[in-house]
C-alpha cells in the first residue's frame, strides 16, 4: 500500500545516507562477523543505554554477552551436526543494540542493505571500466531482540524487506499482532500469557483487589494493559489503582507511588510490570517509610527468580510471588562458556571488555591508558574459578531460537533441494516468505527438552514457574518454586511463606466477605467493594445482594439466610395467665352449685318463697353459665369451642341481668304505681317475670344465631398479634376468629341490661327496708359497673402488647367471674347462710290483720319522717303511708 512504499523508500535513502557517513568517516558499525553459507542476524543488548548523548553505557555480562554467546554455542552446535543442514554452514552478524530502539534501528540497517538496489553506473575503475563490486552479505532471518520496545523498532523494519525475526526475550502482547508484525515471531511466551498466568495466581489466593505498577514503554505498559484486559473478561477482580512509573522519574517519585498505593490500603496485592532498577527503587520506598511486609508483590518475568532487584531489600520482599518462563540450564553451554578465554574467543569482539568487568583487572591494549587502580589481567584468569557465575535465564531460549532457524532452513532445503549436498539455486537468495512458512511449522524438542513450536500468531507455548521468595524458610531462604503454569495453574499454596513466616494467605480484598444474614450494598463504580448490611426485622437473605421479607407465617432462621415456620401458641391450662381465672371460676362454680342445691332442698321455705324462686332458678343458672364461660376461653380453640364461645359468653350475662332487670322493674313498677292507685301494676306474677326474662333471653339467642349464618364459627392463627420487632418472639396466636369488636358487640347487649337494670336500682333506692331485695340489687349492680370500667381500659389499653391474648382473655374471664361473684354474694349466700346456719329465723312470721299492719307501717313511716325533717305529719305523709299499705298488701298477698 502507499503507506508501506513510502515507509520502505525512506528506509531506503536513509541506509544510503548512513552508508554515504561510515564511508567519509572510514567506519562500520562494531558487530561480530561469523562466516557461512547462509547469515543469520543478532541483536544482543551487549551494552547498557548511556548517558545522554553516548548511545551505548557499560557492559552488560548476563543479558548481553551471555546471550550473544549462547547464539555462537548454538551456531557451533548445529554446523558439527551432521543430520542438521548437512553439508551447509550458518554464519551470523551480530550486533549490539545498546538497549536502545533507536540505537538499534541504525544497527539492523546492516541487516538489509544487500536489499537495497544501488545505482553504480557512475563508478569507473581508473582504467575507465566498471569496478567489480563483490556481492554484498545478505542476512536470512534475525534472532532478537532482547527487548519489546527494540524488537517493535526493528520488526517494522524488518518486514518491509521481508526478513524473518525470531525473539528470545521480547514478551510484549502487541507483537502477536499480526497485521502489524507478520514476520515476528518468538520462543518465549507473551505477556498476554504471563498476565492470565498472573490474575489465576490472583484469583488462586482469593485476592479481589490489587493495584498495578509498570515501568513506562512498551513491556510494562503492554503487560499491564493485559492484566487489566484478562482481568476484566474474567471478572470478579477489581484494580484498585494502575500507576506508571516514568521513565526518568523525578526526585521523590517512588515515595509518592507508594503514598499513592497506600490511598487504598486495602489494595496490598500489587502487581508489577517493572524494570530492575523500578523494582529495587519500589522496594526501597516502601522500606523508608516502614511498610515493610504491607505489600504483596506479584511480579512479572522482569523479577522472575533475579537477585539484583531485591539485594539489600529481602525483608520488603518476603512473600512476593514472581514468575518465570519455565526455562533449564543448559550444562553444555555451562561447558562451553567457562571455557572461554582471551586466546580462544578471539571472534567475540566484545569478549575483553566482559573479561576485564568479570575479573574486575584492566588488559593492556594499544592506545587505552593503563588503570592504576585497577590490577593487570594476566589472560589466564578462568571463570566460575576465579569470577562468579551462573547461567542467564534466557540462554535456553537464545539457543531454541537459533536452533527454530536450522530446522526451518533444514525443512526448506529438503524441499526445494532434495538431491542438492549445498545451497542450491532456489535457496539462493532465500525467499523471506517461504521461510516464514518454514518458521511457523517448526516442532521439536528444544535444548532443554521441551517443546518448540508456534501458534498462529507466532507465540510460544506459555509454560511458567511460579516462584515465592521466602526469607522465614530456614531450610532454603531465597527463591523456591511453588507452581507452574501451563494453560493453567498448578499453586501448591502449602508451601508458600508470607512475612513473618505466616504460612496463611494474607487478604488484599476491598471489602470482606458479608456475615451470614447480610447483603452486599454495592459501592457505584466499584463491584469488588461493598458495604455489608444486616437484612434486619422479618427479613432474610435471598441472595448475597437482596433481603426479603419473610411471609407473614413465618420467620427468619436465625442466620437469616432463610425462613422459618412462626411457632403456635395457645393459652395453655398451666400457664399463670390461666391460672387464676380457672380458680376464680371454680370457686364459683362450687358456690353457684351450693346455692343452687340449697335452694332446691330448701324450695319450700319462706326465705326461697320470698326471694322469688322462679327467677332466683333463672338467675343462678347465668351466674354459673358466666363462671363456665372461663373454661371455654381457655380451652383450646377448635370450631366447636368457638361456637359455644359465641354462644355462652353473652348467654350468661344476659340470663343474670335479664332476671335482676326483670326484679327492679317489677319492684319499681309497684312503687310507682302505689303513687297513683290501689291497684296492682300489670304483668308482676312469676309467670309474667318468666315471659318478661326469656323475651330479653331470646333477643340475644337471635343475635347470636344470625352471626353463625352470617360467619360460622372457626379457628384462625393470629400471627399479628405477637409479632415484635425481633423475629425471635414472634408466634401465631391460635384463637377463636372473634375480633375485639365482635367479643363487645356480643357482650354490648348485655352491657345494656346492666345499665338499664343500674337506672332502675338508682331509681329504687327509696323503696322502704320492706322490700327486701331492692338494695341488695342495687350494690349489686353499682359493683358490677365499677368492675365493667376497670374493664375496659385494661382490655383495650393491652391491645399493643405481645402478651394480648393473654392479658385480654384473663382481664374478661376475672371480670366475668367477678360480676357473677357479686351477684351470687349480695343476692344469695346471705339466704343460704340463713338457711343454712339460722334455720329459726327461716319461718314465717305470724300473720297480722291488715289494720295492725298498715298501723305499723304507718307509725313507722311517721315516726322516720319527724326524725328526717322536724315537722309534724301532712296530708303529703298521709299520701306516703297510703301507697306503703296498699304495696304491703300487695306483697304480702
């Protein structure tokens, strides 16, 4: 496309232009030249990045020269191996990059100038004929970068000339992109890898919340972007904070990360994409302000199992879990590279100055001033005798990469030079295209037995060790491996070690896992972090973010995490609440009883005679309906119960009161109709006061009638009543389905009786002592109102109360009982004690004539009348006595 030809021209006239300097400055770029059939291209960070405005800084022994020299022990491998490219030599360029991606870009320049078309037309020998320019070094396939940043910088460059690349080192997610980097490819895993790797290690020790830390450029930005990407797909992780750290941080930097980091305190897990230097630089903040074992590093392969970003900072480091791609040493290349010396790594151009840093000596060489503060090398130095040495860790995978580029190159020429000893035509020059093809189909077990191959995107396989470092382990401090990863993850979380040398995992959650009965209440924005609210009153846990209320016969368990069948009460015989009335009631039953034998025993007497047997029968009868009634109230409730409920509970108070009506009626009725006349009032014979009594009878019979057609009578579990606020004492009342108003209403009739039959005492009261039953019935009737009020306050006034049904059933039944006792004490047990107990005073006395009578009447009424007012008898006394005597008549007849 357009933009791919003009992205290739300036290539082009930049390499020329580059060309044009080396050759007026008489110099060409430091690299290590290894002669062969076919070139290989490397890049290797031999040097550090310099100081502003040098490109290349000190040497770099493990990442520089022991990679670069794991591609020379690869190449010597494979051009004595007679079953791999027989008969075909691979030679190599290598360059430095410096650690640098523009550094780098200039370098692997090299790498495709045999590429370019150069117009020579204008050259002439100085004989006038065309100069014989030798054919210039044409580079197959590259192997490197080291890193992501270097190898994006020189993938663009490389793809235009369609040269293969092969990575040991560079894990960026963005290079499996390959629409943008068609000929990269890799034999260590991505980032993308590493971070799934990282969230199921997150995951695995039940963490939810952790913060991010990246190094700024392509490796930590990348790695993280992919954390946060899988992270969210996976779902239940929450990133408290992501900081990045620059990449020339100021005075003071890493002192406001770890303040920033600290802002959610909960957050201790801390996942770190960094640098070396970045993660040392962490530590060492976090140590000067004595958080030391606060953090919870999860670390990337940066760290991996390295020693020099935690030199001097191992007890802020305890615990932190870091990963590696699962790598071995190579016992061969620990052969070949202790063996090197200044005489026989001559090839290595870079080989002195490692030599002269690893033994910390100084080599005389032509135009370098001698060091006097450093000793001479004397050249017979040998590593890992006299220097210290170990393996760098991606020496495997230098050697992998090498060795994917022989076996492509060996699958090409067997098929496009099957009878060829050498290079043949078709492999000369090499097709870049055909041996990407060649590249991605490799498969073969690898320098440490592994696997080698490719996914479509050119991505190894991601195979990790998961390592801890413990301090507290005595056996083993350091770096131990707890795991691997290999499309998933295999934690043996027993053997890991926290600070302190706790073996329990430490938390790094926003919120902590609710209480059994609580919800989450979610914080906006945030899903992993949450309030916990107690689903409270009647409510229980439906789900881990909802509460719902119970139905109303039930109850919450008491974990609320579900409900529960409301327990059924009833007024139980043996309960206090029952007690009381029971023995009140049986007290008068027993005295009803007595005075109802008695009565019947005695039936002929002149103190039953005169008491009027046939409503005194009457009255009785209701005075013990009211006592029965209690054992009804108390008795289990049950359709039948219910019904003689109805029934008897207004039966009894309206026979009692029906008959006392019936009496002051008749007696006031008498007094005032002797006001007018002689004659006798109307419907006073005991037939009459029967009629009279069962009429009032009957009206409440009919009430109670109508109210089993209109609602027949059955049981109902109140679970209102007895519902507190905590759900613990909550029961079902079972009970009578008699409401409040219901049980007045069927008692209001008889309340009617009561009050009228009061009006009626009231308006008695001026009867003479005579009449012996007037009074009597009048205290009994002021008793019974005084005992009716205090009703009413205490039966209403408890209707909030839990205890209801109980205060309310014994507030009726003690009331009840007690207006039955008064009737039945005022009216009848002095008649039974007299009959009883003064049997002489139990006859009648002897007949008077009438004069001799209404004379006594008369003298008394006067003699009463002179002590009340002082004044001599009037036509008014005369008027009085006439109306005593013709109601004496009247009685006595």
């Amino acid at each position: 496309d357009l933009f791919y030809c003009g992205y290739r021209y300036f290539c082009t006239c930049f390499l020329q232009h580059l060309h044009k300097t080396w050759a007026q400055q008489g110099t060409q770029p430091h690299s290590i030249k290894i002669e062969g059939d076919i070139t290989l291209g490397g890049l290797f960070p031999v040097h550090s990045r310099g100081p502003a405005g040098v490109p290349c800084g000190e040497i770099k022994r493990e990442k520089g020269i022991h990679r670069m020299e794991a591609m020379l022990y690869a190449l010597d491998q494979i051009n004595s191996d007679p079953d791999l490219l027989p008969n075909i030599t691979l030679g190599a360029r290598i360059l430095d990059t410096c650690s640098r991606d523009t550094y780098a870009l200039e370098q692997s320049l090299t790498f495709v100038q045999a590429l370019i078309q150069k117009d020579n037309s204008d050259v002439r020998c100085s004989n006038g004929e065309p100069p014989i320019i030798p054919k210039p070094e044409r580079v197959v396939g590259v192997i490197g970068a080291s890193g992501s940043s270097v190898s994006i910088m020189v993938a663009n460059v490389l793809r235009l000339f369609a040269i293969p690349q092969i990575s040991y080192a560079s894990t960026a997610p963005e290079l499996s992109d390959k629409s943008r980097y068609e000929f990269f490819s890799r034999v260590v895993p991505p980032d993308s890898y590493q971070a799934q790797a990282m969230v199921d290690i997150v995951k695995a020790m039940g963490w939810n919340y952790v913060s991010t830390l990246a190094s700024e450029g392509n490796y930590g930005e990348s790695g993280v972007d992919a954390f946060l990407q899988i992270s969210r797909e996976a779902g239940g992780l929450c990133i408290a904070q992501s900081i990045k750290i620059p990449r020339e941080p100021k005075p003071g930097g890493f002192d406001k990360i770890i303040k920033r980091l600290m802002e959610t305190s909960n957050a201790r897990g801390v996942i770190i994409f960094a640098n070396e230097d970045d993660i040392r630089r962490v530590l060492e903040a976090a140590k000067r302000v004595n958080l030391t074992g606060h953090f919870l590093f999860v670390g990337s392969d940066s760290w991996g199992a390295k020693s020099s970003p935690i030199l001097d900072q191992e007890d802020v480091a305890e615990g932190a879990v870091t990963i590696l791609p699962k790598r071995a040493s190579i016992d061969g290349f620990d052969n070949y590279f202790t063996s090197r010396s200044l005489e026989n790594n001559r090839r290595n151009i870079w080989f002195a100055e490692y030599w002269e840093d690893d033994f910390k000596c100084k080599l005389t060489r032509p135009g370098i001033k001698y060091d006097l503060g450093r000793r001479k090398c004397t050249g017979e130095e040998r590593i890992a005798q006299e220097s210290q040495y170990e393996q760098e860790g991606k020496v495997q995978f230098v050697i992998d990469a090498v060795y994917v580029m022989a076996h492509a190159l060996h699958s090409m020429h067997l098929d496009l030079c099957p009878s060829s000893m050498g290079v043949c035509e078709k492999m000369d020059p090499v097709e870049g295209s055909k041996l990407l093809q060649y590249i991605r189909s490799v498969n073969f077990n690898g320098s440490a037995g592994t696997g080698v191959m490719f996914n479509e995107n050119g991505d190894a396989p991601g195979r990790y060790d998961i390592f801890q470092f413990q301090l507290s382990n005595t056996t083993n401090p350091g770096y131990r491996c707890i795991g691997q990863w290999t499309n998933h993850l295999r934690l043996n979380v027993n053997e890991m070690q926290w600070s302190g040398g706790d073996s329990a995992v430490p938390d790094s959650v926003c919120s902590f896992p609710c209480e059994l009965g609580e919800r989450k209440k979610m914080v906006k924005g945030v899903p992993c972090c949450w309030h916990c609210e107690l689903c409270d009153g009647y409510q229980y846990q439906q789900d881990e973010l909802n509460c719902d209320m119970c139905p109303f016969d039930m109850r919450p368990m008491p974990n609320r995490t579900g409900c529960r069948s409301t327990p059924i009460i009833k007024l139980e015989w043996s309960s206090p609440w029952a007690i009381i009335p029971v023995f009140l009631a049986v007290l008068g039953i027993l005295a009803t009883s007595g005075c109802i034998i008695t009565f019947i025993r005695f039936n002929d007497s002149p103190i039953v005679r005169a008491s009027g047997r046939e409503l005194s029968y009457v009255l009785l009868t209701g005075i013990f309906l009211i006592y029965l009634i209690t054992f009804l109230m108390i008795a289990e409730p049950s359709a039948p119960v219910c019904a003689f409920r109805r029934l008897l509970l207004g039966l009894g108070m309206c026979i009692t009161y029906s008959a006392m009506l019936t009496k002051t009626n008749r007696i006031y009725r008498i007094f005032e109709q002797g006001k007018k006349a002689v004659t006798p009032p109307p419907f006073i014979s005991p037939a009459s006061q029967l009629i009279i009594t069962f009429i009032l009878i009957g009206v409440q019979l009919l009430g109670v009638f109508i109210w089993f057609g209109v609602v027949p009578p059955h049981t109902i579990i109140d679970y209102e009543e007895q519902r507190p606020p905590n759900p613990e004492f909550a029961r079902g009342v079972l009970k009578c389905d008699m409401s409040d108003l219901a049980l007045v209403l069927c008692l209001s009739y008889s309340i009617v009786l009561m009050v009228t039959c009061t009006v009626y005492a009231i308006k008695s009261r001026g009867v003479p002592e005579t009449f012996n039953e007037a009074k009597p019935i009048g205290f009994t009737m002021y008793t019974t109102c005084i005992v009716w009020l205090a009703f009413v306050p205490i039966f209403f006034g408890t209707a909030q109360s839990t205890e209801k049904m109980f205060i309310q059933t014994t507030t009726l039944t003690v009331s009840m009982s007690l207006s039955a006792t008064v009737s039945l004490g005022m009216l009848y047990i002095p008649k039974v004690y007299v009959i009883i107990f003064h049997p002489e005073q139990n006859v009648q006395k002897r007949k008077k004539s009438f004069k001799a009578v209404a004379s006594a009447v008369t003298t008394q009424l006067s003699q009463k009348e002179d002590k009340q007012n002082g004044e001599p008898k009037s036509s008014c006394s005369f008027f009085t006595k006439r109306i005593v005597i013709v109601s004496l008549f009247n009685h006595f007849r």
